[in-house]
C-alpha cells in the first residue's frame, strides 16, 4: 500500500556528527549562520533535493519544493518556513482565542530553481540565498521535511502495529533504523494515518470484517454513579389528532388551577 500518495520524500540525509546542533553563529556573516547550498549539476531531482537538504540540516534549516512544472523540467526550491498562512475567520489579534501562538511560516523569500537540461541533468540556480523573518533553528525537529519517512519504515512500522507492539517501540526503531529525528508525535499520526487508509481501502473492497457503525444495544454501560442512577426519562407526548391535543393522564400539578 502507498502510504505517500500525494507527498513528495526526499530521504534526509543522517546528521554527520551525531545529532543536529547548532554552531555559533557569526556575526558577521552576511547570510546569518545559514548560507544557500553551492550550485551545481546533479543527476536527478532527488539527488538535487538530497544535496540541498544535507546542507540545510548542517545549517539549521529545511527545504522543500514548490511550483514545480515537471513537463517543462523546472522546479523551485524554496525555505520551508517560507509564505504565509491565509487567514479564512478573518481573525485579529484580538478577537483570536489563542493568544500568543507561534508560526512556523514567516514569509521566508530563500528561494532556489532547479532546472532539467537536455541531457536529464538538474542544476541548482540560486534566486534569493538570505533568508528573512528567522533565525537558525535549534533542532532538526522542528522541520517536518526532516523528519519524513520512505515507503520501506512506513510498511515495517505497520507489521509492528500489527504485532501489537507499542509507540515507543516503533519510535526507537525508526529513529535507529531510518530517521533519528522522527518524534512520538510522528509515530502517533503515523499509526492513525495507516489505520485510516486500510478502512478506506476495506470500505472500498467491500471487506465484511469491517466494523460496523455502533449500535445502542452495543454501547457500554456508563461506570459513573450519577449516570447508572439517573431515573429514566419521561415519556414523549402523543402526536395531535385532528388538531387537537390528546388530554393528560391525571391532575396537573400547578398551584393556580384545581384541576
């Protein structure tokens, strides 16, 4: 099963020197401790991609692709904290109910375009090497494109939820086996991601074991006092017949009237 139907990965390469950590920053360097991949030919995209993501992770950011037009053999690289998020309610810093929340995109204009020659080769064209609105970051962590999984630890970490094991077991597996910086987070949208595609799938095959919509007869009996000793609920009223309202059984019990 794909479990990457619509996403692009390009493997991230291993940190050279044990974990990501970021160097001190000079600050007399023009491009403030992260300076733009060197420019080249590579033999494919993937290539390219993987090239411009090892120096990004050793300068403490990330890059993915955007507005790529494969036919015409062009695509651009850009910052992953570049552009901005659309705000559809129409929010204000006031009327926001979450104050105080951090973005990740910043409007970041690093920009890079990745071109195919004739002979199939990819070179790497810088458009915009500084990067605005950020600083380095201080763990790989905090980009989600460095911490993408291939096909192949997508389909071991399905048997190992079929085996039952635990998030934390997968966790160490994929960080030791395929991506040191996979966090539990990761692990847990994993599990659900694949839960989601194989009922979809099942839906669609008309699979019989597929579990259907619960029924009241098969909810389970409430554990909380207060609930188990609610009385039980008061009867509908009849429907009117005719127009008129069906009499009630018994007095009523206002104080205003005697009937």
């Amino acid at each position: 099963m794909d479990y990457l139907q619509e996403e692009e990965y390009y493997p991230p390469p291993n940190p050279p020197n044990g974990p990501y950590q970021a160097d001190q920053i000079d600050q007399t360097d023009p491009f403030n401790g992260m300076p733009p991949p060197p420019e080249g030919s590579f033999a494919s995209l993937p290539d390219l991609m993987t090239a411009c993501q090892s120096h990004a992770r050793a300068h403490g950011y990330a890059c993915v692709t955007s507005s790529n037009n494969y036919k015409r053999g062009i695509a651009y690289v850009r910052c992953d904290r570049g552009g901005e998020y659309v705000n559809h309610w129409k929010l204000t810093p006031e009327t926001r109910v979450r104050k105080n929340r951090t973005r990740r995109l910043v409007g970041c204009n690093w920009k890079a375009r990745a071109k195919r020659t004739n002979d199939g080769t990819w070179v790497l064209t810088m458009m915009n090497p500084k990067h605005n609105g950020h600083e380095r970051s201080e763990s790989a962590t905090q980009h989600p494109s460095l911490r993408q999984l291939p096909r192949e630890a997508m389909e071991e970490a399905k048997e190992m939820f079929k085996d039952s094991r635990s998030p934390k077991d997968v966790l160490e597996v994929l960080q030791r086996r395929w991506n040191p910086d996979v966090t539990a987070q990761d692990v847990y949208n994993l599990k659900a991601k694949i839960a989601r595609l194989e009922g979809r799938q099942a839906a669609q095959n008309g699979d019989p074991s597929t579990p259907p919509m619960a029924r009241p007869e098969d909810m389970e009996t409430p554990t909380d006092p207060r609930l188990m000793d609610q009385p039980p609920p008061l009867p509908l009223p009849a429907p009117e017949q005719d127009g008129v309202a069906p009499r009630r059984a018994g007095k009523c019990q206002c104080t205003c009237c005697d009937h």
